[in-house]
C-alpha cells in the first residue's frame, strides 16, 4: 500500500479535532450553515476542508500522550473555538438585520412577516430583500473564501494545544453588539431621515387642510417613499457592505488573539 495513507493512531486523532473545528464553523457561519443547505453538503464540505487543510495545519499534532489523557478536553476545546469563529462571521448579517428591522418598521411593513433563511427566523420582506442583497453580495466579494482562509490563519493564532481557553475577549462581546447596532442604525438612516421628514410634512398638511385624513394617506405615502429611498441607496449599503464585511473580518482576527 502506498505509505501516504498509512496514518498512525497520532494523526488519526490530530485528523478528528481539525475535523471538529471545521464542522463547527461550517455549521454556525452564514450563508452555508443555514438549514438551506443540506447536512450531507455541510458534511461532504468539512471532510473535503479538512483534508485540504489537515497537512498544513498537521505541524501543529500533539504527542500521543497528551492525546491518550486530554483527548476530551481537546475534542471540547476544538468545538468551542470553530463555534465561536462561526458565532462572530454572523455579524455582518446580524447588522443587515437590525437596518431591514428599522426599516421595515419606519416605512410601516413590520407586520408582513416571513421566514429569514440566514438567521433562521422569521423576518418582514425588507429584512428578506436585505438579506438576499447581503448574500449576494458576500458571495460576489468571495467573502466565504475570506472567512475560510480567516479560519485557516485561526491555526496559527489558536494552534491545537492543551492550553485553556482564555476568556478575557468574551468580555468584548457588549462592544461588538454596540458596534453592530450602531452600524444597522447607520445603513437605515437615509430611511429614517426620510420618514422624519414626510411625518413633519404630513404634520404640516394636517393642519393647514384637516379635512384631509393624515393617518388614512399618511401609510401609502410612507410605503411609496420609503421603499423609492431603499432603490436609491443600494450603492451606498454595497459599499458600506464592504466595509462591514472587512470589519467583521477584523473583529475576528481580534477575538482570536485574545484566546
């Protein structure tokens, strides 16, 4: 038999615990770990990252002892740190969610709900046109090749070894959901700006004319003005989209140093 699959017992293991960082991450990241994509896809696709990988990242194997005693501890260590990876790729989406959501209730079309395939829940129709400019979006900037080559960099940051997980960057966790926020609110200002600015007009109509009923005409009115700024703002979300799609590459690179 050829001596290249000749694998001993060492790298058998070392093989299983890339395989679980990679599992986990391909499980939890966007666009590829929704339940839209099959689980023998999401399978087929760990195995095929992990023999990809599994001889770069083998210089980093442990010796069979610490293998044989600490195998458990390993095996839980590998699954947080894809999860956690996969956790923080999400909030480039967890930020176009929170501006369709401010959207959708400025203009008034909160209330049509449907199912949002990248969060997993259900969402209005701004959140889903959103969502699918996002996607399109992070697959048209290979934004996936950006984030597995980010997990492959992880190695290197947080190679296989015994060493406990620090938990000192979980305490960053607040900083990064304040910045998310405050990036959804930036993306969906030019709609609220412009629903400020059609309320105040309505208010003026419905003094000065008050046999015209602002709440009956002030609804279409929003709609029609609301959805002809989102037309034409999509140049500025793409190009925000990039800068968010760098950020949250960044912002991972950080939460892994802290490890």
């Amino acid at each position: 038999m050829i001596e290249v699959y000749r694998f001993s017992e060492t790298e058998i293991l070392t093989f299983i615990l890339v395989l679980l960082r990679l599992s986990t991450f391909i499980v939890t990241w966007p666009v590829f770990g929704t339940n839209n994509i099959p689980a023998t896809a999401k399978v087929l696709l760990s195995l095929v990252l992990t023999m990809i990988l599994f001889p770069i990242v083998g210089l980093h194997r442990l010796d069979k002892a610490s293998l044989d005693q600490f195998y458990i501890w390993l095996l839980i260590r590998e699954a947080c740190v894809g999860a956690t990876i996969g956790f923080l790729t999400r909030f480039f989406f967890f930020t176009i969610s929170i501006c369709a959501q401010v959207v959708s209730d400025s203009i008034g079309l909160s209330s049509i709900q449907l199912l949002n395939p990248s969060t997993e829940d259900r969402g209005t129709a701004v959140e889903q046109f959103y969502t699918l400019l996002a996607t399109l979006f992070f697959l048209g900037v290979n934004g996936h090749h950006l984030f597995i080559g980010g997990l492959v960099k992880s190695y290197d940051l947080v190679p296989l070894s015994l060493q406990a997980i620090r938990l000192e960057g979980y305490a960053n966790i607040s900083t990064i959901v304040q910045t998310v926020t405050v990036a959804g609110l930036t993306l969906a200002a030019p709609v609220m700006i412009a629903m400020f600015c059609v309320n105040i007009a309505m208010g003026i109509v419905g003094r000065a004319v008050p046999q015209i009923n602002v709440l009956v005409t002030s609804m279409p009115v929003n709609i029609l003005v609301g959805l002809f700024v989102i037309v034409i703002s999509v140049p500025l979300l793409l190009a925000e989209m990039s800068e968010l799609l760098n950020s949250a590459m960044t912002g991972v690179f950080a939460f892994l140093k802290s490890f």
